[in-house]
C-alpha cells in the first residue's frame, strides 16, 4: 500500500507540474493554479507517507 500511496504522490506532483507549465505557457491562470494545488497534494501526500515510514522503522 505505501509504494502505491508514493507512486501516487510522484504521479500528482509531475501531474501538477505539468499542468502549471501549459497553463504559464497559454496565459492560463486557472489551469497554473490547478497545477500548483496538484503539486501541493502530492507533497502532502508523500509528506505523509515519509511520516508513517519513520514511525515503522
């Protein structure tokens, strides 16, 4: 289950940085802030996954 919640989070963080790049690039400033709310989910997600990693070792 934690590799899939990590593998999640690399996904959303890509995800984001993607759709902020075609967003800055089309003068999109909806789809720039949907990008970088899609980074900040997967950071927080792979924050969490770090914290129940150092809590089972």
């Amino acid at each position: 289950m934690a590799k899939e919640e990590k593998s999640r989070a690399k996904k959303e963080q890509m995800k984001g940085k993607a759709k902020e790049a075609m967003g800055r690039m089309a003068g999109n400033e909806r789809m720039t802030a949907e990008g970088k709310a899609d980074q900040v989910k997967g950071d927080a997600r792979q924050a969490k996954e770090k914290g129940k990693d150092t809590f089972k070792h």
